[in-house]
C-alpha cells in the first residue's frame, strides 16, 4: 500500500495545503467513513458534518474552510474540487495487476513485435504482424488481430477485442468487453427496397418490399489518435473504404456504438448508450449525453453538446447546444417541456370554457 505525504499530494495538484505537510495518507474516503490513514473529500461546506462522524486527520477542503476548528491535521485547498480529484485518484490509483513478461499461457504469433516491458495476461491471443507498443499492459482473455497497432502505454481490460486493420494511438485504454474493428452494419438490396422509397418520399412506401440483403463488406479498419478511452462492451466498427477515425482525446462511455465510416474531431465525449450512425462527421470536444443519437451521414460542427436522450438529425453548426426529441436548441425544449406538461389543464380549461358555452343563456 503507498503513503503519499500531503505536501507530495498539493504539489502534484498544484494545490495549497495547511498544516502537517508530512503527514502520510494511503487512500481517499467520503468524509464519514474516513479513517486516520484516509484523506478525507470534504470539498464543500455540506460535506463538513461527515469529518466528526469519521476519524480522519487530514482532508481536501473547499478554499476558506476553518480547519482547525474541525480538528484536522492538514488539509489541502481545493479551488476546483472533481479537477483535483482528477490528479488525486491518477496517484492513488494501481490499476490492474498485469504480471510484468508474457503468461505462458498467453498465444502470440512468432511475426509479432512486442515492444519493451509489454505485459501480456493469461490466454490473451496476440496475431501475425501485430505491433504491440513499449509499455502496453494487455490483460486476460483479450486479442489482437493480425496486423494491428497498438501504441505505447495502452491498457487493454479483460476481454477486449482488437481486429485486424486496426491503428491506435499511445496511452488508449479499453474497458472490458469493449470491440474496436468489428465489420460494419452495411447491407443493401438488389432493388431498391421499402426503407429507401421511405427515405427518399419522406413516407410513402408505394409498393417497394424489402428483399434479401447483400453484405457490403468492410476493407477500411480503424484509426484511433492518443489518449482515447473506450467504456465497457463500447463497439467501434470498420471503415468501408476509409477507416472510422476516433480523434485523439476523446471519451467513449460503456455501451456506445459508433458506426461505420465515423469520424470524430478531438476530445469529444460521448456517454454511456450513445448511437452514431453511419458516415457521420463530429467536429472537435463534441458532446453527447446519454442515449443520445446521430443519425447517418450528418455534419456535427465543433463544441456541439447535445443533452441525455437528445436525436439529432440533421446537421449542426459549431457551438450549438441541443435538447430533446425532435431536437431543438435547449432553451426551446425546455420551454416545449413545460408547455407540454401545461397541456392536461389547458385541456380540462377548454372542456369547461366549451362546457359553459353551450349552456343557453338567460331569457330576457
């Protein structure tokens, strides 16, 4: 278990602290069921009550707190709290425990390069012609498919699944379950069919039927840029021709499906269960909340946040930010909200206005 002294700790945050600089932590706790060996995460005045009910010596606290009115022995000033514990969690935290050198259970083709201090887990699979960078740490129970390329310092969680025609960068980390490079949902019919006289009539089917598909097969792979993340069970499916392009920076939530063909910009963020179709552009530091969607072969500009369960179809230009489904413009959602939920009594207002109406009127 590693102590970190609080001085060590401010100074890696770039924090303030006060008090005992040398005294030594092991872990962070909620401020209540923090021990003596704990900091304790009391960053706003509500979080103040926890510390007497716990046995902490020293916390991270919101910049004025009287700290040694709450009986501490240092604490570090945090101006930015979940920025700090961004840095706090980065020290504290080990990661998976890969055993240094190759499991020997592990399979990997004898045309595979691996690069100095990989860590290879229990029955990975690794493929001819695959590049594994320095430093990458693979856990149990993943594979790399031929040809692929795996950057320097890259974590792979168990299970994760790597295809062939796949690139990514230094420092990627993927989440168990998580699928870059599976082939692309891309199908199409010898006629056109019901779903493209939909499409293109905005409605009428006429006499179009669907019929049998035709795979459209995907040659194009994967290209991923430096420090991406993918959730758990995330899928990032082939290019056709060119590769999907995830930029680098970005975020990807558990449960995300990026479809063929994508292109993301730099430092997007897409939650958990968002959908991307097909040949779909995002711009740089996009954001989509959960469960949101794009549709196929849209335009989303830079700095686009669309809100959790938002449906975009149509293009987007830069810095707009979006709500709902049909979306709109945030503000305008929330006022179609309210309005919607205003309905039942405007509708209980006119049944009696009419109500009123229909009686006769008094006789002269």
């Amino acid at each position: 278990m590693t102590s970190l002294k609080i001085e060590d700790i401010a100074i890696a945050l770039g924090a303030r602290f006060e008090g005992d600089g040398a005294f030594e932590v092991t872990r962070a706790a909620e401020p209540a069921r923090a021990g003596a060996d704990a900091l304790a995460l009391a960053m706003d005045p509500k979080f103040a009550s926890g510390l007497s009910e716990g046995a902490a010596k020293a916390a991270m606290v919101w910049e004025g707190a009287d700290w040694q009115a709450m009986n501490l022995t240092a604490v570090i000033f945090a101006p930015r709290p979940r920025y700090a514990m961004a840095g706090l969690t980065a020290m504290l935290d080990a990661g998976p425990r890969i055993a240094p050198g190759i499991h020997p259970s592990a399979v990997i083709d004898a045309t595979a390069i691996l690069g100095e201090g990989a860590a290879i887990g229990p029955l990975a699979v690794i493929g001819a012609g695959a590049v594994i960078g320095p430093g990458a740490r693979i856990a149990a129970h993943a594979s790399i498919a031929e040809g692929a390329q795996i950057g320097a310092d890259c974590l792979l969680r168990e299970g994760v699944r790597i295809g062939h025609s796949v690139t990514i960068g230094d420092r990627f980390i993927a989440q168990p379950g998580a699928v870059v490079g599976g082939d692309g949902f891309s199908f199409v019919t010898p006629e056109a069919g019901a779903v493209e006289a939909v499409r293109s009539t905005l409605g009428e089917r006429g006499d179009a039927r669907q019929q049998a598909y035709a795979r459209i097969h995907s040659l194009g792979g994967v290209t991923i840029g430096d420090d991406v993340e993918l959730g758990a069970n995330a899928c990032i499916d082939q290019g056709t021709i060119h590769p999907t392009e995830i930029g680098s920076g970005t975020k990807i939530d558990n449960l995300v499906q990026v479809g063929h063909n994508v292109r993301t910009g730099r430092d997007c963020l897409l939650c958990g269960q968002v959908g991307i179709a097909g040949s779909t552009r995002l711009g740089d530091r996009v954001v989509l909340g959960g469960q949101a969607g794009v549709t196929d072969h849209l335009d989303i500009g830079d700095d686009v946040i669309a809100g959790a369960g938002t449906l975009l179809r149509t293009n987007q230009p830069a810095g707009r930010v979006m709500l709902g489904n049909p979306a709109m413009e945030m503000k305008a959602s929330i006022e179609a909200y309210k309005g919607l939920r205003r309905l039942p009594k405007l509708h209980r207002d006119v049944t009696e206005l009419r109500k009123n109406l229909s009686k006769p009127g008094p006789k002269d």
